[in-house]
C-alpha cells in the first residue's frame, strides 16, 4: 500500500518558519541549507516540495496573506461591537500591524521584481490585499457604488499604502507605536468614508 500524500501538510507545516526566514534575511541571504535548517530538515525535503528557492519564497508571499486573512476573518464574524468589520480590522491593524515583521518579506521581494516570477506574486499579493480592503470599504459604506467617500478602489489601495508607510515608520523608526497607531486610525478612518 503506498503511503499517502503529505505534501500539502508538509508545505503549509514549513510555510511560516520559511517566511519568518526570509523576512529576517531578506531573499539573497537566506540560502536553502539555512531554510531547512529552520524547518528542521535537510535540504533535498524542501526541494521534495518546491521547485527551488524562488518558489519557497513565492510560498511564503502566499503565506503572509494567509496570516494576514485568517486574524481578518475572526474579526469579521466577532458579533456585539457597534463598529463596522472595515473599521475593527483598522482597530486591529492599527495595534498589530507589522508586529511580526512579515512585512519584511515583502520589502525583500520589492528588490527582486526583476524576477518574473517573484514580481507576479507581489501583483498578486498586493491585488489580494486591495480586493478584500475594496470589499470591506464597499460594506462598511452600504455596498458597490456608495458615494460616501473618496472611490473605493482607490481608498483601499490608500488603505493598503497606510501599512506599507506604517512598515517604513517602523523599521526605520521614524514613527512611534503610538503615532502609527493614529496614522492608521485616523487616515483609515477618512479613507473608509460614512458608513451606509
């Protein structure tokens, strides 16, 4: 009888150990014998699962949206608050963002978008990003073509950018806790519009 398939479950298992290594040691640094060794496995493993270091990187893009979603959901089906979901998820970004250093992995990927590959999974991680922020600005506002703020395409791509200057005030240390917490708070906030 063979032994079943735990590729999936070996991936998704190694997936935040690879994306806290690449975003402590950026996408050069970080080589494939130091990647296994943080997962605890020799090399030919991971090579068993991805193709090579490009796509364990692309995985770990992948991941960091996956974490980012999973703490989203739970924000969303929490019932008894009088915010809206778009402004408990700024509530909770404001506090939160970033604390893990996941952004780092992005940052170390935006020098890489020479690499084809690596440069359509940030289209596709920002996209992601943008289209769940977009839908939660369209709920928050009563739906799809609400005018009660700036355009919510738009907003949400301004949304997605208070993360990435919040990042750079963080890691350059440029802005406080406190000041990204407003920065995200009260900007979001303006961007979000009236709700409905």
């Amino acid at each position: 009888m063979p032994r079943p398939d735990t590729s999936s479950q070996r991936r998704r298992e190694f997936a935040p150990l690879l994306t806290r290594a690449f975003a402590e040691l950026g996408y050069r640094r970080a080589t494939t014998a130091v990647l296994a060794e943080r997962c605890g496995v020799q090399e030919n493993i991971l090579y068993r699962l991805w193709s090579d270091k490009r796509a364990m990187f692309i995985a770990s893009l992948d991941h960091v949206y996956q974490a980012s979603e999973a703490a989203w959901a739970a924000l969303l089906v929490q019932e008894g608050s009088a915010a809206s979901p778009a402004e408990r998820i700024l509530e909770y970004e404001s506090t939160h963002h970033g604390e893990h250093g996941l952004y780092r992995i992005v940052f170390a990927g935006l020098s890489e978008t020479d690499d084809p590959e690596i440069a359509a999974a940030l289209k596709r991680l920002y996209g992601r990003f943008q289209r769940f922020v977009q839908r939660q600005v369209e709920r928050h506002r009563g739906g799809p073509g609400a005018a009660t703020g700036p355009d919510a395409a738009l907003a949400a791509w301004a949304i997605v950018g208070l993360g990435t200057v919040s990042n750079i005030g963080r890691e350059l240390g440029l802005l406080s806790a406190a000041r990204r917490r407003r920065l995200v708070l009260e900007a979001g906030a303006m961007l979000l519009g009236q709700r409905a």
